[in-house]
C-alpha cells in the first residue's frame, strides 16, 4: 500500500495536472523537507490569485494575506526540519509577526473591503497537503495550479496598482522556482529571499499607489523588516555553502 506521503502527493499533483504514476516515482526521490516546502509554495501561488479591485489597499491586504500564510508555513517546515538555531529562531519570530499582521489585515479588510476582494481560498486538497508531515505535489518545477496568476495581466482590474501587483507576484513565483537540496534548512533560506522580496515589491505598490495610513505604514514596515531579513539570510547562505 502507498505510504501516506506518496498518497498526499497523488492528491495535490491531481490539482497540478500530473498523474499518479509520475507524482508517486518524483516523491521517492526527494525528502520530506523538500516536498513540505514544494506544497507550501503551490497553495499560497495557488491562494494568492485574487481578482484585483483597482484599490491599492484592499488588493494589498487581500494578496498579503495568503502571501504572509505561504511564509508561516514555510517557517513550520523548517521547524520540522530544519536543525540550524539561527534559521530555526527567525522561523519563530516570521511565525508570530506575520501571524499578527494577517490578524491585522484581516480586521482592516472586514471593516473596508468589498464583499468580492477576500483572498481566494487554498483549496480543501492543497490546504490539508500543506500542513500534513511529508506532503507533496511533484518534484522538480512547480507546475501552475488553479487560481494561479502569473502573468502581468491582472485578473479583474487592469489598472495601474493592479497591474503593478500582478507583475511582482508574477516575478516572485519565477524566483521561488529553485532546485531544492533536500537540506530544510538551506532550502528555506534559498526560498524565503525571493518570498521576502515579493512581500517588498507588493510593499512598495501600496505605498506608490495607497492611500490608507495604516495599510502605507504596514508596507513600509515590510520594506525594513522583511528587507533585514533577507541580508540575514543571504549572509548565512554565503557561510554554509547554500
């Protein structure tokens, strides 16, 4: 009988597009740290296909918060298996900060968006991969699931933010796309630069384009705090070989 690992990637890769065959023989190769990381990216991918609304601040907050949840889950899988302290510890603080502002986010958006800019939710099949101890979808690539949007062209409005929006997620999900080591703790680090950077690129529409001081001040934040973070993790790279 398949183990449950393997069953788990047959359910996600059916959403990617792949059969069961192939996604069965892709996850044998690879370790479970790398296949956790690989159905974490591809449900927030997948989450953060919104339908833009022109407004700067609703579309920021309804894009950040996926994208903020892509980044608590990949800091639990380096707390699963990850063994370096210093990555280990910044997993717990991006865990408990993004944590926050997703509250935060969430509260502004009840209060000031309409009913159709809540983000897309993960799919019911995604969302338990995600989460489950040596998920995955398939090896290598990340193959675009439902909801992805990738392209510059906005889905819904084609106006300037919205377009300005689509085209940093659509160069983060490029960036993302890196050849896992099978090591948790290199992996994370090596994913979690370009998700920084895409958190700073859509940081840095909303304060061009928005207009709501607590939304602004939340992006500028991002830009300092998140951009910090990255130089942490690019000097650890650069000391262990990553």
């Amino acid at each position: 009988m398949p183990s449950r690992p393997a069953l788990l990637a047959v359910v996600l890769a059916a959403l990617c597009g792949l059969g069961p065959a192939q996604a069965q023989t892709q996850t044998q190769t690879q370790t479970a740290s790398t296949l956790a990381y690989q159905a974490a990216n591809a449900a927030m991918h997948a989450a953060m296909g919104i339908a833009y609304t022109g407004d700067a601040d609703v579309d920021f907050a309804a894009g950040m918060i996926p994208h903020h949840q892509g980044a608590i889950d990949m800091a639990q899988v380096e707390l699963q298996f990850g063994t370096d302290p210093q990555l280990r510890a910044m997993a717990q603080v991006i865990m408990a900060s993004q944590g926050h502002e997703i509250v935060h986010m969430a509260s502004w958006l009840a209060r000031n968006a309409p009913a159709t800019a809540t983000p897309t939710p993960v799919p019911a099949a995604a969302d338990h991969a995600a989460h489950a101890p040596g998920a995955a979808p398939a090896a290598g690539p990340m193959p675009d699931m439902p909801g992805m949007n990738h392209g510059a062209a906005p889905a819904g409005d084609q106006g300037p933010s919205s377009q300005a929006y689509a085209a940093a997620n659509a160069r983060m999900h490029g960036a993302m796309d890196v050849a896992f080591t099978d090591n948790a703790d290199i992996d994370f680090a090596r994913g979690m630069i370009p998700h920084h950077q895409g958190a700073i690129d859509m940081a840095e529409v909303e304060v061009t384009y928005g207009d709501d001081p607590g939304m602004v001040g939340l992006a500028q934040t991002i830009v300092t705090g998140q951009g910090a973070e990255i130089r942490i993790l690019q000097d650890w790279l650069a000391a262990h070989g990553g």
